[in-house]
C-alpha cells in the first residue's frame, strides 16, 4: 500500500485548494445536525471532532494546520457523499485526477488509501479483516459508487 498524501500536500493543488475551500452544498433536512467531522491525525493517532457548518470546520481545520499540529486530514460528512471536483480540459469536462495508489472517498472528500483493518479507530465493533475500508473514516470501498475516470495526469507521484 503507498503511503497516503496528506491533506496539507493536497492543498498544494490549486483546483483541490479551490474546491475544498468553496462550502458545499447539503440537502436540507427537517432536523438540526452535525453533519461534519473533521479528522485530524496527529502523534500517529486519528481524532475527530463534530461540527454542525462547513465553515466552522474548515476554519477550525486551518488554524490547525498553520500551527504545524496536523499530519493529515479529512473534513469529513456523515450524511452526503461527494465526487471528486470536475476540471475543464479542452472544452470538456474531466475529474480531477486522483494520485497514485489513491481512491476518493466521497464522505472524506478526498483521496484516500484504501486497506484491510482489523481494528479501526472510527469503528469501535469488529470489522471483517477483508473488506477494503477507508484509512481515514472506514467507509467501506464498496460504498464507493464508481470510480472516477480522469483524462489528466496527477500531480502527486
Ligand atoms: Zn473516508
């Protein structure tokens, strides 16, 4: 498995920057929620915290990751799965391409590796040792609608 890029590589990207800056839209519901965690590791551990706005997290992530406190991250959504921005190339629209070794997970927004755990820190019951789960929230790779061809190159090597 390669290793993952961090969130603070991923910012490097400036259509990545750009999108993950833009407050997504949500569909609306009846109830008040928290629909965002941000997941921080640090130390070699993940945490996570809930917020209820985009922004607070966003905000709360960048403080973070100016302080030099961070070594990766996700702002993640429990309820909406999202996919990876659309880039325009040659008049015609493509996904942003992902790195090497990566797969988008549509809840953390992001490129994530994919691997078989058999402890989870987002996940305190047993999971099954074979199921492809993301590093950072343990959705299943199954979960992943499709995935999302790109005619450009990634970036990231
Ligand atoms: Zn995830």
């Amino acid at each position: 498995m390669p290793d993952q890029i961090s969130f603070r590589e991923l910012l490097q990207d400036p259509l990545f920057k750009e999108w993950t800056k833009k407050p997504p839209k949500l569909k609306p519901l009846w109830y008040k929620s928290m629909p965002w965690y941000v997941y921080v590791r640090r130390e070699g551990r993940w945490a996570r915290k809930e917020f209820d706005t985009y922004p607070k997290a966003f905000n709360w992530l960048v403080s973070r990751l100016k302080a030099g406190q961070v070594e990766d991250a996700a702002i993640h959504c429990k309820r909406q799965w999202f996919s990876p921005p659309l880039v325009k190339v040659g008049g015609k629209r493509t996904y942003w391409p992902m790195p090497p070794g990566h797969r988008w997970c549509g809840l953390c927004r992001r490129p994530t590796v994919y691997n078989t755990f058999t402890k989870h820190h987002a996940m305190p019951a047993y999971i099954a040792p074979y199921e492809l789960r993301c590093t950072i929230c343990g959705g299943r790779q199954t979960l992943a609608p499709r995935e999302y061809p790109s005619v450009l190159r990634s970036r990231f090597r």
